[in-house]
C-alpha cells in the first residue's frame, strides 16, 4: 500500500493515498482545530489531543481488528475509510451542545453527515469520491438505532467494543493523567465475526480467565475516565456555562458550525453576546468571559441518584431526567429562579446527565462455545450470560452500579452572588422538588459566610407557609360561599397567608411617637475624624 506514514504516540500509522488526500482537505483538517475532551482541558490541562489525533489513532484499530479477523485491508478500504471518517460530522463542542445539554440535535444524524462529507467531497480530488462514497453506508449505520443497518463493518468502527473505544480510551488517560494500565492488548485475539457482528470469543477450551480479564480493564479505564474526567464537577460546571451562553445568545444549528474550530466558536459567540445589547446577551458574555478566564460558576445545589430515583418513583421511570434535559424547561427554571431573586440573567447554570450514561460497553457482543454448539451472539450483560457464567456477569453488574452511582445533578451560580446561595437554594427546592442533598450541604454549602443561618431560617418559613396554605384556602373558600365573591386566586391567599403569619409571629410593642421623639433626642452626634494617630484616649 502506497501512501504515506504518520507518527502517533509510540507508533506509526501508514494511510493510503487516498487516506491521504482525506487528510489533506479542509474539512478534515477542521478536526485537528476540536478538542476529544471539549472543555475538560479546564480542568486537566494537558487534555488538549484533538479529534484529527484520534481519528487517524482510530484507523490504526480498525486496522489491528482487521488483521486479527484475518480481513486483507484491501478487501476492507471502505471500514479503514469510515475509521478515518467516523468524527467528520463534529461541531465544535459537540457533545457538550449534543449529548451532555441537547442543545442541538446529534452530530451523526445523516443530514449533518451528508453537509460534512459534501463539504469533504468538494476539497478532495475527484479520483478519490468513490473511496469516501462506499464508507458513507457504514457511517449512516453507526447513526442508526436501528440494528438490522448494521453489521461487523459498523461493529469495527463504532459499536460497543470497537476501534474508536480502543482509539480513545488509551489516549483520554494519558492525556489526564490518569493512572489506569491498559491491560486488554489480548482482545484482539478474541475478536471474532460471527452471525455478521463483530464479536467477543470468551471460550478457547473452556472460559477464558485473560478474556474475561482484557473487557474488565476496558470497563474500569471507561468508568475511571467518567468518573474522573466526564463527571468531574468542575468540567461539569463549565459544560453547563456553555451550553447556557448558547442558549442565551439563541445560537441555531446551520453549516456555518461545520467551519469552525473551538476557538473559533467561543470567539464567534463572545462576538455575538457583544452585539445583542441585552440582558441575555450580557449574561451569555459573562459566561464566556468565565469560560475564557477559568472562572466557573459555584456548585450550590446538589441531586443524586437515590433522590432522583425517589423523585421518578411517584411518577414514572426517568421522568427527573427527562424533565430537565429539555432545554425549554431548564431555561424557565433558570430564569424564574433569576427573576424571582433579582439575578442578572445567565447567573444559573444546571447540569442532568442522562440516567444510564456510560454503559454502552456492557452491551458488547460474545460468543462461546458450548456442548451444543456455538451460543450467541449475545450481549454481555444478558441473562443468557448470567446462567452460563455468573462469575462474569456479576463482574459487569458491579460495574454499572457504580456507574449508575456516577449520576449527579448539578445547578451553578455565579460567583459575584454566592452570599444570595441560601435564597437560590430554598427557590430551588421549591420548583425542582427535591431537597438539595444534605451531605453536599453540610460538607460544602455551610462553608459559605451566613449559609447555614440563612437557609435554616427560610426552610422554616417554607414550612410554615406550606403548613398554612391549605388552612387559609378553606377559610376563603368559606369567604367567597358566604359574600359570593373570589376569594381564592393565588394572589389572595399568599397575601392573606402573609398576613396570617404576621399575626402569629411575635412583635415588639410599636413605640409612640413621644417615644420615638425621645429616642431620636437622645441620639448622639457623630464625632469628627479625630487627628489624634496614636489612638490614646483624649
């Protein structure tokens, strides 16, 4: 194979000429210009590799996996191809914008992959059109939810166990530094095409200790980098600054983003809060700047995963997460808690990960050997697997407990009006439903000056309130039968609550006015700034 060889970390990858001239267009080009980890570079400074770095890494698995399948990459151009391809359809912090905050629809859907590879097509010679055209079906694929589009090619590329996971996963640890050996280089020897899927061997005259071992590291260095990385609260925090800033500056989804780099979209977005001359645009400017800076919003409110669980129980499964991963209802959360306060807009931001995120490799495809044949191909986590190996299958259901433990709620507030925390807090508890989880509280939240008083106070006065509405809402309701009038408008019984309260409450006896008259006389004057530097007493 002609071409020519590039250099990535501790080896060389050789690409064809026509793998060559897709790297040499514009189009692809943009990808050495987005970051893999988006804004986790805010946190783990070195995590700046990019997504051309990654696509071309991606290749080189594909490549591994072809050869351990016995394919001639000849006779497999289009999945070496699609490897190179699978990351063209990225906007600048895509899953950020995407699958973090579902600001704009997914980047692999095929609308966005037909403008990409267009924009491709239009940069790269005519001779190699056909070598990008027969990888675009195994691109739509890995878009699909739809299993019948798929099949070992996709598998290869992009599915659970795959070249893009091998691709970055090794890379992502050593860029953040965390200490996680990749130990699943016997994989390849497992890997094993069976019912057209891409599959994972776990037999070679009986069960295979190593195999077993190899997916287990893949699953804890994929939990570590979730853990460490993905959920870190600080990435978090800066996720949710921007996805509130585009939402802020009414950014829209259009061919423009397939041009740009990150740097290149904050600049863009700093131009456009600037130019809006209006609340939402200062907000959205305030939070670029915070972006641009690495001044993050404050965690102040907090939701874990039993608490949500609680909270979906009494209506239906997921609905937490369904609820405030819609952007509409996380914007008129935010502003009604902003308003209510007399906040700046843009002085909130949230974050709700979805409740199953990272457990995609729990769905890889094996096979084994049994006495009546061949079994599978099956999923990793089915019962099939439970009942032959129950040893394996408990493996892997420890691990996606911890990730289901993983899932936080997360709301910032801006740092100029951390002494308002206690009033944002108790809003919040109010709209969303829940109680701001204590530990978080009592760990974090009362180190802030006045928190712990402020907070306490107004979650009595919240109880009182609550305690006498329903009381003060018969009592109008009485009102309204007995003069025929409306007494029982939200308005009427706050304000008649209101009054209520300030009748139980008890009160100092108001002063007379000869009593006010002789407090003010015997007020005395402020004295003049003394000259007297030493401080000793005239």
């Amino acid at each position: 194979m002609s071409g020519k060889r590039f250099r990535v970390p501790k080896v060389d990858v050789s690409l064809s000429d026509a793998e060559v001239a897709v790297t040499q267009t514009r189009q692809f080009q943009r990808l050495f210009h987005l970051k893999q980890l988006g804004l986790a570079y805010l946190v783990y400074p070195a995590a700046t590799h990019t997504r051309g770095a990654h696509s071309i890494q991606c290749l080189l698995e594909a490549s591994r996996i072809l050869a351990a399948l016995g394919i001639a990459e000849a006779d497999a151009e289009d999945v070496r191809m699609a490897a190179l391809l699978h990351d063209i359809g990225h906007i600048p912090f895509s899953h950020t914008l995407e699958d973090e905050h579902s600001v704009f629809p997914k980047h692999d859907r095929p609308e966005r992959l037909k403008s990409s590879i267009d924009l491709l097509l239009a940069d790269l010679p005519s001779e190699h059109h056909a070598r990008v055209e027969v990888a675009v079906p195994i691109l739509h694929a890995l878009s699909s939810d739809d299993e019948s589009t798929q099949n070992w090619k996709s598998d290869v590329v992009g599915n659970t166990v795959c070249a893009d996971l091998l691709a970055y996963i090794a890379a992502d640890a050593a860029c953040t530094g965390i200490e996680k050996r990749p130990g699943y280089y016997r994989i390849y020897e497992y890997f094993t095409r069976e019912s057209d899927r891409l599959c994972i061997r776990l037999t070679k005259g009986g069960l295979r200790n190593d195999i077993v071992s190899a997916i287990m590291d893949l699953l804890d260095m994929r939990y570590a980098l979730t853990e460490r990385v993905i959920f870190h609260h600080a990435k978090c925090t800066a996720s949710a600054m921007l996805a509130r800033a585009v939402q802020l500056c009414g950014v829209v989804e259009d061919s423009s983003l397939l041009r740009m780099g990150d740097e290149g979209f904050l600049t863009h977005l700093e131009d456009l809060a600037r130019s809006l001359q209006s609340p939402e645009g200062r907000g959205a400017l305030n939070l670029v700047n915070g972006l641009l800076c690495r001044r993050l919003y404050q965690r102040i409110f907090k939701v874990g995963r039993e608490a949500r669980e609680s909270w979906d129980h009494s209506r239906r499964q997921d609905a937490f997460c369904s609820k405030w991963r819609d952007p509409a209802e996380v914007a008129a959360l935010l502003e009604q808690t902003e308003d209510t306060l007399d906040l700046p807009r843009g002085s909130l931001v949230m974050w709700c990960p979805q409740a199953k995120a990272g457990m995609k490799l729990a769905r890889a495809k094996v096979v084994w050997d049994s006495a009546d044949g061949l079994q599978g191909p099956i999923e990793l986590r089915a019962d099939r697997v439970k009942q032959q190996f129950p040893g394996v299958w408990k493996r892997v259901e420890t691990i996606e407990d911890q990730y289901r433990d993983l899932w936080t709620f997360w709301i910032g507030l801006d740092r100029r009006f951390a002494h308002r925390a206690a009033a944002v807090v108790r809003s919040l508890e109010d709209q969303v439903g829940i109680r701001c989880d204590e530990v978080f509280e009592e760990t974090y939240l009362y180190g802030i000056p006045g928190y712990r008083e402020n907070v306490n106070r107004g979650r009595r006065v919240s109880e009182v309130w609550h305690a006498m509405e329903p009381k003060v809402e018969e009592m109008l309701v009485q009102q309204s039968a007995y003069d025929g009038q409306q007494h029982t408008d939200d308005a009427v019984i706050r304000k008649a609550i209101a009054a209520a309260a300030t009748q139980a409450s008890p009160t100092r006896p108001k002063k007379s006015d000869d009593q006010v008259k002789m407090f003010a006389s015997e007020e005395k004057p402020k004295s003049e700034p003394s000259d007297n530097s030493s401080g000793e007493k005239k």
